[in-house]
C-alpha cells in the first residue's frame, strides 16, 4: 500500500508530537496531518486545531490512509472504568467519521498492560498472550476496552487494517510522573510473593515503533520495549534508598487500600499486582520490521526519573535512611490503619 495521507490525533501531546514529528520525518512524501486541541508544529504537512470531542472529522479525515490515534485523557491513576467513559466516546467519533471519510488502516496506542500481571504469565509475553488486565485496575481494563472498540471497527469491513502498539511504561525528560510515579510509588509495599522486573521505553523509541510501523503496513498487536528487562534488585538499585515493608501479600493489598483511601497517595491499590508479577514483554515482533530501540531499559529509566538529593550517597548512609523511612513509613501506615477502622465503627 502507497500512503499519501497520515492523520495523527493528539498532535501536540508528549507521545503524539514525536510520532508525527517521526512519521513526517521516515515519510518525506507522505501528507503527515496533525489534529489536537492545542497548537501544533511547523514539521507536519498542516495541523488543525480541534477538539476530536465536538468537531466534524470526516473533512479532516478525508483521503487518509492512515489514522494514528495518539489522543487519549484517561490517567494512569483512575480509579473506575468510568473515568475513561470520555475517552471511549472520542475513540467512538474517530472511528464513525473513518468510516464515512474511508480510511481503511488505524493505527492505536494502548500498553502492555492490558496482558495484566499474573502469576503464570510467560517470561516475556508474546503478542499471542491473552488479553487479561488485571480488574482492580481500571487504567489497564480500559486500555483493553479501547482496543476492543478497535477491533470490532476492523471486524465490520475485511479491507481494513489495524494495528495495536503495546509499550512498556513510557518515560521521557519532559514530563516525569505518571505510570512510572504510580508504579514507584506501589513498590513501597513489597509483597512476599516477590518483586517484578521492570521495563522502561523512551518516549522518542515508541515514536520510532510507530513510524516503522506505519511505513511498514505492519498489522495487529505490536509490543514496544527495549531488549530484555531490569530484574527486581537492579530496579532497587536504580530507585535508589527508599522505604520498603516487605508483607504478606493480603496485608499488601489491605494497607494499599487504606494509603489510597484515607487521601495519603494518588495511586489506586490496584497497581499494586504490577508490581508484584511479571508483565515483561517480548519486542521480536517489532525487531524483526527493523526496529531498534536506542535507549536501554536502565537509560530510559533514568532519563524519567530524577536522581533525587540521596543519590550522592553511600550505600550504608543509604541504607541507613532506607530503613530509617521504612519505619516511619511502618508506623504511618499503622496510623492510617487504625483512622480507617475508627471511620468504619462510626
């Protein structure tokens, strides 16, 4: 298939941006359109600013091969599956005005963790591992629920493509936080059930997946992830001192709820399995289309997260503060269990 015309959601966004940036950029002769709420870039062939919510698409859309959807407002730390009832929506009236305007490929950005985090999950995942997000946490069960909805809109007609990104959590110097935040902030609780290794890609390497994927006419699900993984210790090391209560796993998932619950963390107790399991992927798939990603697991990490004023440190100082934050957080958590339990007696 020629492509002449990339339309890109979610343009000026972190992941959006550099996607069209390497999609114009592989693709010289290509028509790369940008479409995001905000301003956009001088490096696309044109840019409309609208919102994917109320405008009218099918003019946008119009002689497209290719529809990159990048646009998406749900958070890493929701709470219900109804806080992504919005992003549904969008994806909805993207996929109704492809339709009528024609386009026959899309080209969706989801995560590796709709394979959930499971005890008996291979090591690592292939593209032809179920779809089982873990329940408890809503980010992941409505990543699936987006692809769904894109499959289903595949299924209607044989002459369309689709094709499924699956990164790893997604890091990049702009902006810290996010997943990789919510995941640090899940380890604090260690479960005696073990660690799980960890896998970390630069936000520019999924941009490079993408383009190589559009370019590629590559189709299904596709994993995104530097070669290999960080092992649980080497992730300890990285992280650097940090308080850590190592508990059964049925105390992990109790104080996991109280933290969230009485306000003393944004980050929903139901991370907390992907933490604790392995969910590390397998990038053959995309390798064997050329890819290569250019920052390890252990740089792409480091580029998201910031050394912190500790990281000068030796490593008995360190562990000296480690276990001397592991008991205030003991004993935080002590408090905290024992405030949710007066709030349920009244």
């Amino acid at each position: 298939m020629i492509t002449r015309k990339v339309v890109v959601t979610g343009a000026s966004g972190i992941v959006g941006s550099r996607v069209a940036a390497r999609i114009a950029e592989t693709m010289p002769n290509a028509n790369v359109v940008g479409i995001d709420r905000f301003g956009g870039t001088s490096a696309l062939s044109s840019f409309h600013l609208a919102d994917l919510a109320t405008a009218d698409l099918t003019a946008m859309f119009a002689d497209a091969d290719v529809l990159v959807h990048c646009s998406f407002n749900v958070r890493a730390d929701a709470v219900t599956a109804h806080d992504g009832r919005l992003d549904l929506a969008v994806l909805g009236r993207v996929l109704d005005a492809a339709s009528v305007s024609g386009v026959k490929r899309f080209v969706v950005l989801s995560s590796a963790m709709v394979y959930g985090a499971w005890p008996d999950n291979n090591m690592p995942l292939t593209e032809e591992a179920s779809v089982r997000p873990n329940p408890e946490f809503a980010f992941a069960v409505h990543m699936a629920s987006v692809e769904q909805v894109a499959t289903n809109w595949a299924a209607e007609d044989e002459t369309r493509e689709l094709t499924i990104m699956r990164p790893a959590v997604v890091v990049s110097e702009e902006r810290r936080g996010g997943l990789s935040d919510l995941l640090a902030s899940a380890s604090t609780i260690r479960s005696e059930e073990g660690d799980a290794p960890a896998q970390y890609l630069h936000v520019d390497d999924l941009a490079s997946a993408v383009a190589l994927a559009v370019a590629g006419d590559a189709t299904g699900p596709l994993n995104v992830a530097p070669d290999s993984w960080i092992p649980a210790e080497g992730l300890v090391a990285l992280a650097g001192p940090k308080p850590r209560l190592h508990l059964p796993d049925p105390a992990v998932k109790l104080l996991a709820d109280a933290r969230f619950r009485l306000g003393f963390t944004r980050t929903p107790p139901g991370i907390q399995a992907y933490t604790t399991h392995s969910w590390v992927v397998s990038n053959d798939r995309m390798k064997a289309l050329g890819w290569e990603p250019n920052n390890s697991n252990e740089e792409a990490y480091v580029s998201g997260h910031d050394a912190g004023p500790l990281g000068n440190l030796n490593a008995q100082k360190r562990q000296m503060l480690s276990l001397g934050a592991t008991a205030a957080l003991a004993l935080a958590i002590i408090a905290a269990i024992a405030a949710l339990l007066r709030r349920a007696g009244r």
